[in-house]
C-alpha cells in the first residue's frame, strides 16, 4: 500500500512540476526568453518517463517487499529543498532551458553556494526513490543514464547562461 501512494505522489508532484514549467514558459516567452538545448530534451522527458515505468515494473517484478523509511523521509526532504530552489528562481524556472536576453543567473539563496542544486537534488531522486523500495537495477541503471543527461544538459546550460 505505502508503494502505491507513494507512486501516485510522484507522479502528481511531477505533474504538478510540469504545470508549473509551462506556466513559467509562457512568461518566460512573453519577456522574450529564447530557448536552448531544445535536441535533448525529448529524450530527458523519455527518460523520465522511463524511470517511473521501471519503477512500477521492477517493485512488482521483485514482489514489493522492502520499505526503506528513511530513504522515504529523504525524499520528502529533497522535494522540501527543491521547492526552495523552485520558489528562488520564480518565474525562471523550467523543464527547458530558456535564457531572457540581458538577465543575469540568478544568484541568490541556494544559488548562493550551489551552481545548479536542481540537478543535485534530481541525482539523489533518481537513487533514492528506487532505494527506498530496494530496486537495485533501476537505481544503477538510471543513476548512470541520468548522469550522462545531466552531463549534456549542464552543458547546454551553463552555454545559455554564459551568453
């Protein structure tokens, strides 16, 4: 039972993340943004996706019958942090990469300290959510994925961020 609330929980919380991206897209367009990175982004969106497939797959392939509470509470606290880091680049935040000509990076709060915390707190979801429920393959394997993602998306970022 804890497995299906839980699932239903990440996929409305990456729904709701997905809402909210489009609303900040469409202000974003509206103040002139221009959008980078736009050849890898289907496959991020497909690897997500994925990810929450081989969720669901492995947890019933493995029958479902390990709990790791801790590594729960950890993902309450990550979405805590990542909230922190939604709400610190207000309307710049996005599943895309878009730049508004003239803008600086924003540099305050976490940014402070951390260059890119988004993609601190997407590698521990993307070990701690299959941990928590002792699917081992899908956290190897999508750590490592996610990793090369990241590599080019950052990349693609910091590009943008330096013009």
């Amino acid at each position: 039972m804890i497995f299906i609330v839980f699932i239903l929980f990440l996929i409305l919380q990456r729904l709701a993340e997905l809402y909210v991206s489009s609303k900040n897209e469409k202000w974003l367009l509206k103040n002139g943004a221009v959008e980078y990175g736009k050849a890898h982004y289907p496959f991020m969106v497909a690897m997500h996706t994925l990810f929450i497939i081989c969720v669901i797959a492995e947890y019933i392939w493995r029958d479902g019958t390990v709990v790791n509470y801790p590594l729960i509470i950890l993902f309450f606290v990550l979405i805590v942090i990542k909230v922190i880091v939604i709400s610190t680049l207000g309307h710049y935040w996005n599943t895309k990469i878009y730049k508004v000509p003239g803008t600086r990076p924003v540099a305050t709060g976490i940014y402070k300290y951390i260059k890119h915390p988004n993609y601190v707190i997407v590698v521990c979801e993307i070990a701690v959510i299959p941990l928590a429920f002792g699917l081992y393959y899908t956290a190897v394997v999508f750590t490592l994925l996610n990793a090369i993602m990241l590599y080019v998306r950052i990349n693609e970022e910091n590009k943008a961020l330096a013009m």
